[in-house]
C-alpha cells in the first residue's frame, strides 16, 4: 500500500512522519497526473500547491477549522488528503466528482466556490460569526491566489479582515505569479519584488493591519508548516506568503508558456501531448475575427479580465499589444473601463465568461445601457459549459440581460454566422450588444433556405401538411432544430425552422411570423424563465393570435457537471428529444381538432 492509499482523512496524514513528506508528496503528483490524463481538469495549479496543501492538513483539524480555497480549482490535493482518491476516475463527469469544492462530497468542503475573490469575504463572515458564537477553537483559513488578489471583492474583504486585530484569519497568499496567465498590475510587481529581494519587503499588508510572513518556499512542507504554525500563535490576522510554480513536477505543464497547463483536456502521459478535437472552437473562430477587425478598425480594442486566452483576445493581443488591456480578475473595473473606453471614441469588445459577466450587472446596466454606450460584450461559455459544472453554465445571461434597455443580443448559429454578428455588434453605435456563444467546437456551416426580414429561415417545407409548426432555434441549438424537424417530416409532421440571430429584443418579424402558425416552439440554451422563448409567447400573446408559443429551454436550476451533449439530451434539448416534445404537442391538432392547440395562447415549456 502506498502512503496516498493509507490516508483516508487529515488524521491519516498528520499520524505519517514528517520524513514522508516527500514521498507523499510525490505520490499525491504521480496520481493526480494520471487522473487529469484520464479526464482533463485544472492540473498545473494543483501540482503548485500540493507541499502548500499537506502542510495547511498538518496544522489545522479539517473540517473543524475552516479550509477556503480561492479558486476552488486548487482543490484536487486537499480532496485527496480528505478520503476522495477514489473518486477520481469520475472527476468533472455526470454524477462523478466535482473538479470544484463541494458540500455534497464532504464536511471538508465548506464553500463551493469557483469564481475567484470570494474566499476572503466568506473567512471574514466565518470569523465574524464564529467569535460570536464563542467558538474561539474554529480557526479560518483562505487559501488565496495572487491572481486572486487582482478582484475588487477581495480588497474590500481585507479591508475588514485588518480592521480588526483581534480577530484572527489566516490568509495563505498561493503566489505563482499567475492566473491564468502572468498576474497583471501593480500588485503583481509589488509581490513579485518582494519574492525576489526579501530585503525590499514594505509594510503593504500591514498597514491595513495583516501580519506579513513570508515569502516562503512553498514547495517546503517543513518551511510552510513552520510559518503556519506561527500565524496560529500570533491570534490575529496574517498573511502567509508562499512561493509555488504552476505545474511543479510534471515538465509538460511546468514548461508551458500559454498557461502551465491551468485547465488541460486529455493528454498522452508519456509524450504530453493533448487531444485536439480537430475542429475550432466557437471561441477559436472569434480569436481569428477578432483579429481580422482588429486589423480593419484601429479604434476597436479589448478588454479581459485575466482570461485573454481562454476568451479569444490572444491573438489580438500579440498583433496589437497596446490595444488589449488584461485588467485581471476584475469584471467590474473591466465594464466600468470599457464605458470609458467608449466615452472618449474607442469600440470596446470586452470578452468574459457568460457567468462572470453577472458579477457586473451593475457596470453593464448604469454605467454602459444608461450612457447608450457601444460597447460589445462577447460571453464565452454560454449556455451549457460542460465539466466545470455549476458555477460556470451561462444558463442565465439571456434573462438578466434582456432587461438592460437598449441592450441586444446576438446569438450565431455556426462559425460563419459568428463571423458576421460580430461586425454588425461594433457597427452599432447607439447602445451596448452582446455576443453569446458556447464552450463547444463551432460545428458545420447551416446555409439558410431563405430570408424573412432579417431573419433566417434554415428549413422550408415545399408542400406544408398539418399540422404546421415554427421552431426558432436560438444560436447553436439550430443544428438540433434542423435535425428534429427532419425526424418530425418522417412523422408527418412538417416544420419550419428560423435562426432569428439577434434575440434580444425578440425581433418584430419573428412575432408576426409566429402569430401565422398554430403552434411556435422556442430552442434555447438558458433557463425558461425571461428567457428567449418567454418574451417571444408575451410579445406574440400581445397581438391577440392564437398562436401557441411552447418554450424547451434549460431548468431554472443549477445544472450538474456533464458533457454538453449529455446534459443537453438530459434536459430535452437534443434534437429526438426536440422532435419527441414537438410531435406530443402537435397530436389532436389536425382538423377541427386544432382548436385545441389554441385553447393556450401561451405557454412555456
């Protein structure tokens, strides 16, 4: 038996000799690069912090003392230190292991965070109640990355945490000079020299009344638990600043230059190689567009925060480096400065994940809608995401979005369809637009059949039966679309498709062509409610037709971890399952007995 195998809890690994260390650790290496080959997962920042992870389970009693990690990403070690080895042959797969923390999985988990710069706001909230409740015995503490340290949220965190000395939070400042990408800013440059000339230290974390210790190898067990345990004696806020490399141990990852590997698919153990899919990514296709405007249109610039390769702006930044501005982990500051942007002329394209973009409700709403400004938002990851589960769906943007006035939406069927939405969003000037698309290869071009108002019609019947039916497909459910409209003609039931391209609002000759069909269903990646498909059924209700708007869209829930393919099929947004919902909605709607779809003008599915 191996030591990782002997250690099914915290109290397995703090009954080890501290001579183990090192073999544990390797071990803990060995493992996790033959799981992650296996599923794909965050590997580089994992190995970073397994020596971090050991020592933080050596000095504090888990679950009892509180373990917050910012990002939950780094979790994988500490998943394994608390009896989950097992689990990892399942890891980011339907039903199989969250590659996040998780309160389903273990007591150990305490937050299921995803979205950085949170974990500081909850260790103040935990210490805050837990010296309320007299539980002086509960210790707090935050694994925090400097990418971490980038978010707003977690200055203002801090501003607490300092504000009261006698409180003590441990803050564990993970320091791999990365996030994704090199950690941009003044802070970086701050951290960065005081990694490199210990002498130049300042007195940054403790003006705001945090201890500083540090920097310390955190490659160390020794050195890590030593400084830890310090932090424990002080009985107040502290810092503990640890020096780690992404991707340590495994040259592949160590080696990489884009992201030491900080979220890998499948790859060859022995060779490193990753699986490619062969095809491009949606967000591939847009770098390649983005380029080629970028080119056309000196005033169009980018904006990302702490995401340029995973959004697409890699390119244009290599081409244009001047032009891109990587403002870190900082949705809010990225909208805020995007209306600046605009204000003085520029075109700003500010590419971000459809679930981070919540995070700046705000800024889109009264800092860019209230100014009319033309700013383009392109969000990455809508719809279903995938592995990464929950927290990174953009099941919603579709609903809080359309209530942002002036706003539109665009949503591309396929790489082409991408192509153009992208140049009609920068040639508007009169208010913001959005760019939706998901995590997912961009797929065959759809040829539209012909033309309605702006609207493409993707399948025509050439001899119509009854019972008539529109399916409007929203961006890239129109492949599904077309698909069930040819397996409900082998039903006899005879459908047309439409891609309205642009969504949001709901286009006028969508409404009136709708109110000419006996039943209208809506395809959407987002949740029903405010959904595409809801303000279609209102705006055709409105007209007084008779039409009936059903609506297959995703449940206003958080959807579990899965292929995009399974959970789409899971929540009948496949195209048999489109076909299945269709064909039932369709019976008895023949004859006289189609006053019987019309009894419900509207309703959502």
């Amino acid at each position: 038996m191996t030591l990782l195998q002997g250690i099914t809890s915290p109290a397995d690994l703090r009954r080890l000799d501290r001579s183990q260390d090192g073999e544990l650790c390797a071990e803990i290496r060995e493992f996790l690069i033959h799981a992650v080959a296996e599923s794909g997962g965050h590997l580089g920042p994992n190995l970073g912090v397994v020596e971090l992870t050991v020592a933080l389970h050596r000095v504090f009693e888990s679950p009892r003392d509180v373990l917050l990690f910012d990002t939950g990403h780094q979790a994988y070690v500490h998943k394994l230190l608390t009896g989950r080895a097992q689990g990892f042959d399942r890891l980011r797969t339907a039903g199989g292991l969250s590659g996040y923390p998780s309160r389903e999985e273990s007591d150990h988990d305490v937050i299921e965070n995803s979205h950085a710069s949170t974990a500081l706001s909850y260790a103040d909230g935990l210490a805050k109640a837990f010296a309320l409740r007299g539980d002086q015995h509960r210790r707090v503490v935050a694994v925090v990355g400097d990418g971490a340290l980038t978010g707003g949220l977690a200055w203002e965190a801090l501003n607490n945490i300092g504000a009261v000395p006698e409180r003590p939070v441990v803050i564990v400042l993970n320091d791999n000079g990365r996030s994704y990408r090199p950690t941009t800013g003044a802070l970086a440059r701050h951290l960065e020299a005081i990694g490199t000339e210990p002498a130049a230290r300042s007195d940054f974390f403790e003006s705001l009344g945090i201890t500083y210790l540090g920097p310390v190898d955190g490659h160390d067990c020794a050195s890590v638990e030593q400084a830890l345990r310090t932090a424990v004696s002080l009985k107040r806020p502290v810092v503990v600043h640890c020096l780690t490399k992404k991707g340590q141990g495994y040259p592949p990852a160590a080696q990489d230059d884009v992201d030491r590997w900080h979220a890998v698919g499948r790859f060859d153990l022995a060779t490193g190689a990753v699986e490619s899919p062969g095809t491009p990514s949606w967000t591939e296709v847009f770098a390649d567009e983005m380029l080629a405007v970028a080119a056309e249109r000196p005033e169009v610039v980018g904006i990302t925060a702490a995401m340029t390769v995973p959004v697409g702006l890699h390119k244009f930044a290599a081409k244009f480096p001047d032009r891109v501005f990587d403002v870190g982990i900082s949705e809010q500051h990225a909208v805020a400065s995007a209306a600046g942007l605009a204000t003085a002329g520029l075109r700003p394209v500010v590419a971000v994940y459809s679930t981070f973009l919540a995070r700046a409700f705000d800024q889109v709403l009264m800092d860019v809608a209230l100014h009319r400004l033309p700013v383009v938002f392109v969000l990455d990851r809508a719809g279903v995401t995938g592995p990464d589960g929950p927290s990174h769906h953009g099941l919603w943007d579709l609903s809080w979005l359309s209530l942002v006035p002036g706003l539109r939406v665009a949503a591309p069927r396929d790489a082409t369809s991408l192509r153009l939405l992208l140049r009609e969003a920068l040639d508007r000037d009169d208010g913001p637009t959005v760019l939706r698309f998901p995590k997912e290869q961009a797929g065959a071009r759809i040829e539209h059949v012909g033309q309605i108002r702006g609207l493409n019609v993707l399948r025509s019947p050439e001899a119509p039966r009854a019972p008539r039916v529109l399916l409007a497909a929203a961006g890239p459910m129109a492949t599904a679309c077309v698909e069930a409209a040819g397996l409900l003609a082998d039903q006899g039931v005879e459908a047309t498709v439409v891609d309205p391209r642009w969504v949001v609002p709901v286009p006028d000759a969508l409404v009136e062509l709708a109110s000419t069909y006996p039943l209208t269903v809506t395809v959407e990646d987002n949740i029903g409610t405010g959904g595409f498909g809801e303000r279609l059924g209102r705006r055709v209700a409105a007209t007084g037709a008779t039409t009936r708007v059903a609506n297959l869209s995703l449940p206003a829930r958080f959807v579990e971890a899965g292929s995009r393919n399974e959970l789409l099929h899971a929540h009948g947004l496949s195209a048999p399952r489109i076909a299945e919902q269709v064909h039932a909605l369709t019976i008895g709607t023949t004859g006289a007995e189609g006053r019987r779809m019309n009894e419900a003008p509207y309703s959502s599915g």
